[in-house]
C-alpha cells in the first residue's frame, strides 16, 4: 500500500494527546514533540478493526499505531493496515511522514 493517498500535514504532539485507542509507548514524561525515528511510538490496546479501534479523531486516526507488528491508520475515513513483516520491516514512527509506518 502507498502512502500517497495520505492527506496534510500531521499534527503529532496534538495526536500524540488525543490518543484514544492507542497509547504512548515512547513518552518517558518529558516534554517531546513525538516519538524519535524508528521508535515504536503507539502501539494499538488491541486489534483494530475499524477507524474508531485506531483513535477518537481523525489526527489520530491519520497518525496510526501498530500491533503485532502491522500498522493500521484511516485516511478519509477509510481504514487500512499492512502487515510490516511481509516487506522485513517494523512498525515504527516514521519522521518523514509524521505517522506510524513500516521501517
């Protein structure tokens, strides 16, 4: 899957905050504005299966979070997800697109 579909610019220290369905795995209490390159970033509670299983609001939603190693995200209102290992890579925050992806 492409990220060209991706729409703006993502906002992560407001995503980082409004996270809902996922939570922070690289925040150590200081004050960052999100996670470093490659760093796991967020990490899903649980299986997404539908945008709202992703975040409350669409920054969240577009930023994403990974479990199990896939990175799952919405774009539009549109759900997706890619499986990282199928490519020998990792899900991880990637700093050129401001969001969750396969490293």
């Amino acid at each position: 899957m492409v990220r060209a579909t991706r729409l703006g610019t993502v906002f992560v220290a407001v995503a980082m905050l409004l996270f809902n369905g996922c939570k922070d795995e690289s925040s150590d209490g200081s004050s960052d504005s999100g996670p470093d390159e490659g760093d796991a970033g967020a990490e899903c509670q649980e299986l997404p299966e539908a945008c709202e299983d992703v975040g409350e609001d669409i920054e969240t939603q577009y930023f994403g979070c990974c479990f199990e190693n896939s990175v799952y995200w919405c774009d539009d209102g549109q759900f997706y997800s890619t499986d990282c290992t199928e490519g020998g890579s990792t899900c991880a925050y990637n700093s050129q697109l401001e969001a969750m992806w396969c490293m």
